[in-house]
C-alpha cells in the first residue's frame, strides 16, 4: 500500500485535522518539556541554593568555635599564672588583692566579657550555634556573674562607659543577669 493509496479516501478536512491534532501534540509535548526542564533547573538552583547556605553555617559554626577555643584556651593559660586573683569560676572571691592584682582581676573580666560577647552574637549565625554553644558560653558568664566583683566591675567600669564597650544589646542582656542575680541573692538573705 502507497502512500497515495493511504490518503486516497481521506478529505483535505480530515487531513487538516490530523495535521492539526499531531502539531498540537508535538507543540504540547514541547511546551510540557520545557516546564519540565524549568522545574528541574528550579530544584537544582534550590538544591545548590540549600547546600551553600548549609556549606556557610558549617563554615560559621567552625569559625565561631575554633576563635572561642582559641580565646579560651589562652584565658586558661593566663589564668594558670595568676590563680590567686580568684578569677576562675567556682574558685572562691579574693577581697585582699593588691590594687595591680585588682587591674590584673578586671582584665580578666574584660576578658571573659569578651568572649560571651563574641558567644552572645555568634548565635545568631546559626541555630546550631544558638543551641549548643551559646548555653555553655550562658553558664560560664552566669558563674562570673554570681562573683560581686564581677558584678561590681561590670556596673562600674564598662556599663558606665569609662573605657572599652560591648554590644549595647548585649550589655543591656548583661544587666538583666546582674539585676537577676542580685534578686536571687536579695530574697536568699531575707529567707
């Protein structure tokens, strides 16, 4: 059977519609792929999109923990040769110390304020970060802040802006500590 003998008893209006429904068909198809391909290019720059933001807060969780481990561990290094200042936490407060040995201890406060300050605002990188490490930088900064001379430092000295500062959210975070602290021990000596 040829071609001719194919289209012999078919109409010209007939044709037209096969013609007509095959291009639509193929114009749909293509239509349809090209949304298929869009979606797909979508999903991709979404994945990539997920997986650089995820790449930067691995990169800021690392930063934030290797910096606060550096400053620690130097902390603790000083703190080894001056153990009599009573400035480690848990370790008892010291009222006779020498006017330097009371600008040593005040450095060291600075010192720690520095580092829950650089703590306070790395949470804010990641949720990770606000989860993990911000607690344990939360209770090494409250157990200087249950020290009076820590307390009485941080009024005095850096609140009052006589040198040096802090975040101003992060002092005003500070302060309520102190207010909390101070609170505590207030309705401790009434009971």
């Amino acid at each position: 059977m040829s071609v001719v003998d194919f289209f012999a008893g078919v109409t010209w209006l007939e044709l037209s519609k096969v013609i007509f429904s095959s291009a639509f068909l193929l114009g749909f198809g293509a239509v349809l792929w090209k949304a298929i391909d869009w979606l797909r290019e979508r999903w991709k720059e979404a994945r990539e999109r997920r997986e650089s933001i995820k790449r930067l807060e691995i990169e800021a969780h690392n930063r934030s923990y290797s910096t606060l481990a550096d400053d620690y561990s130097h902390f603790l290094e000083l703190l080894l040769d001056y153990p009599h200042l009573g400035v480690a936490p848990l370790t008892p407060e010291r009222t006779d110390l020498s006017a330097d040995d009371q600008i040593r201890r005040n450095i060291f406060y600075d010192m720690v304020g520095s580092m829950c300050e650089q703590a306070w605002l790395d949470r804010e990188l990641t949720a990770d970060i606000a989860n993990n490490q911000w607690p344990g930088w939360e209770r090494f900064l409250i157990s200087f802040i249950r020290k009076p001379s820590f307390r009485s430092y941080w009024k005095n000295s850096l609140a009052a802006g006589e040198y040096g500062s802090f975040d101003l959210r992060f002092e005003e975070y500070v302060g309520r500590l102190i207010a909390t602290a101070e609170l505590q021990q207030v309705k401790q000596t009434e009971d």
